[in-house]
C-alpha cells in the first residue's frame, strides 16, 4: 500500500499547494471509464504483447485502438486455459485525471480503477454504492462500476448463468454482498438474495494494488516530480521547526527579562523598607546590606562601653538644662565633659549609678568628670 492514497473525486478536500510544491499520491479512478478484458495469452513472446492485444481487441472496442490506453494486468487459468486481464481507458480520461490532480496541488504515481477498493471473497460477489453509481468486484482482477439499472441487469444475468451451472467453476451461485445507504435502492428480488449492509469505502486506507496500476507506458510518472517535492517538504519542515524554536527562544528570553526586572524591583524595594532611606543598585544590594548590618552592629558594642553608659546615665541630669557641650574625652572607664550655661546643673548633686561622678566649676565652665568604679 502506497503511504499516501485518496480518489480522484475527493481531491478538493486536500490541503492546497505551496507555491510549485506538489504532493505525491496514489489515486482510485472511477471504474466506469475503465473497462478489463480477459483474452487468451498470446503465443508470441511477452514483450511483444502490447502490439498483438491492441490488434486481438479491435473488434471488442467501440472507440479506435489509438485513442486507447492499455495495461496487462494478472494472468489467470481458466477452464485449464491460460488468459490475461488487459485493462483498457481512453488516453483522454487519463490525460484529464492528470489534469484534475494537478489542479489539486497533486503529482499522481499511481491510478487504479476504484472498483479494486472493495473486499475481495471467493464466491462472492461485493457491491458498494458511490455517489449514484455501483462499482461491482467479481473476482480477484475482475469487475467493474455502472449506473444501477445496468449494474442490477448484469447481477440477474450472472446469477441465473450461475443458477443453471452455465458458467464453469462454480457449483453453485455466489452469494451476493450489496452495501447501499438505503436498501431500497435494491430491487425487491435482488434484496431478498443479498446480505444489505451500509458500510462504505475508506478511500485512504484501503489496499490500492499497485499491480493494477494504470499509469504505465506513455503515463508512467516521472522519477524527478515525485523526489523533488519530497525534498523540499523536508527542508520546508525543518525551517518551520527551526523558525519556531528561534520564535520560542526569543520570547521565552523576553518573559525571563521581564522576572528579572520585576525581582530588581522587589529586591530594591525590599532593601528600602529594611534601610530607611538608603538606597542602592540592585548587584549592590549584597554588599551594601552587608555593610550596614556590620555598621549596626559596631554602634551596638559601642552603646556597652562604660563610658557610652556613663552619658547615657547622664541624660536625664542634663535634659533641658540649657547649657552648651564644650568638651567630651572619652576612655574606655572614664569621660570627661565640660560644659557652659550649666545653670541649675552647676549647683545640683549628680548621682551616677556605678559610676564616681567629680564636679568642678570653674567661671562659667563646668566640668563632670565619671570614673567607673569597680564592683565586687
């Protein structure tokens, strides 16, 4: 079975080209334009068959032998004689389904007539109605399609020649398989002889024979039509997926812009609100929220010294008292302060807990001298 498959009728439902790219497909042809002689083999070597069949079916044909085009299909026994299927279909209709596919964006590599599609059963004959028309396989090469008058006509006659054992080969008449939409498209007396069923045909997914095929001699397709196109979709397929994934990538690189951004955001927004009124780069956030941490912590030990306690211990002694720092020596035990305006200050006792407070007023000078004293 060809990889891809279709009929010639359903054509307008595929995809339509791009540009000179076609599709290469095996096409079901209608049967009725197709008609399959069986002959005797001729006696002279095989390769000179195509000149004696067209002269052996001159009288069997209504239109003349070179407008027609014909193809040697299966050899069969019969009756202990050996003869030959030849298919025969005017070069015109073969030239119009060439026509028609190539209108479709399709390069055809192979037409077989459609009639092949249905079940092949020794001793049964299939039946399958497509769009008013009833295509008919009789055997395994052999059948053919018809509109439903002639095609009932031709049922009754080969089931009476069956019936009264005129046809060699068979004991008895075949049974009759018949696939139609409504069975009353069935004459009454062919129903009553048939299994009626309304199954129909899947073109792509049937089994096109490829030893059937039509195109041959002067139709055979050419080997350049059919790889050209192949190559093509496979570099059109690889620079459509190369073009979306460069498409995902750059906007997939956008997206990840954009996170970034937002996180400097955040993270700059962040360091405000942990270090009021600071503000920094957002690569420099680190190192600048390690600097200020330390910072913090060395203003820490600094406010646990003695001496930074001792000034602490003296702040509710010298709130609002009106007077003005001049001088402030601080050790690691002791601090020495000296201030002016001292006021109340100047004549007040001070009390340091922990600490030796000495006050010595000198003109308008103060100084408080705070000595820690060592506890037991």
């Amino acid at each position: 079975m060809t990889a891809s498959v279709d009929h010639i009728h359903h054509l307008d439902r595929e995809l339509p080209p791009v540009g000179d790219l076609r599709r290469s497909m095996a096409l079901w042809v209608p049967s009725e334009r197709v008609t399959v002689q069986r002959i005797d083999v001729p006696t002279a070597p095989e390769r000179k068959w195509a000149d004696l069949i067209t002269w052996i079916l001159e009288d069997r044909l209504l239109q003349p032998v070179d407008e027609m085009h014909f193809v040697v299909g299966q050899t069969v026994m019969v009756e202990g004689k050996k003869q030959v299927d030849v298919a025969v279909v005017s070069k015109q209709d073969m030239r119009e389904w060439q026509r028609i596919a190539e209108n479709a964006g399709i390069h055809p590599t192979a037409m077989v007539p459609d009639y092949l599609a249905l079940p092949y059963e020794p001793g049964r004959i299939s039946l399958v109605w497509r769009e008013g028309m009833c295509l008919v396989r009789t055997g395994a090469s052999s059948g053919y399609g018809a509109a439903p008058d002639i095609v009932w006509t031709l049922l009754r006659r080969a089931l009476s020649v069956a019936e009264s054992g005129a046809e060699s080969g068979l004991d008895r008449a075949p049974r009759l398989s018949i696939s139609v939409p409504d069975e009353t498209l069935v004459p009454e007396d062919l129903r009553a002889l048939a299994d009626i069923n309304s199954a129909t045909i899947d073109w792509p997914l049937s089994d096109l024979p490829l030893s059937a095929n039509l195109m041959r001699g002067e139709f055979t397709p050419t080997v350049a039509n059919t790889a050209t196109p192949s190559w093509i979709t496979s570099a059109a397929l690889v620079l459509l997926t190369l073009g979306l994934g460069i498409g995902y990538l750059q906007f997939a690189n956008q997206q990840l812009g954009q996170t970034i951004s937002d996180l400097e955001q955040q993270l700059q927004s962040g360091f405000g609100t942990l270090f009021p009124g600071k503000r920094t780069e957002a690569d420099t956030v680190r190192t600048e929220a390690e600097r200020l941490i330390a910072e913090l912590f060395r203003q820490r030990e600094s406010l646990q010294a003695p001496a930074m306690k001792a000034l602490i211990q003296l702040e509710p002694a010298m709130a609002n008292c009106g007077c003005d720092l001049q001088m402030l020596v601080a050790s690691a035990n002791k601090a020495v302060l000296e201030v002016s305006n001292a006021g109340s200050l100047a004549v007040k006792s001070l009390t340091v807990p922990g600490y030796q407070v000495d006050k010595q007023t000198v003109g308008e000078t103060t100084r408080l001298t705070l000595v820690a004293v060592d506890r037991p």
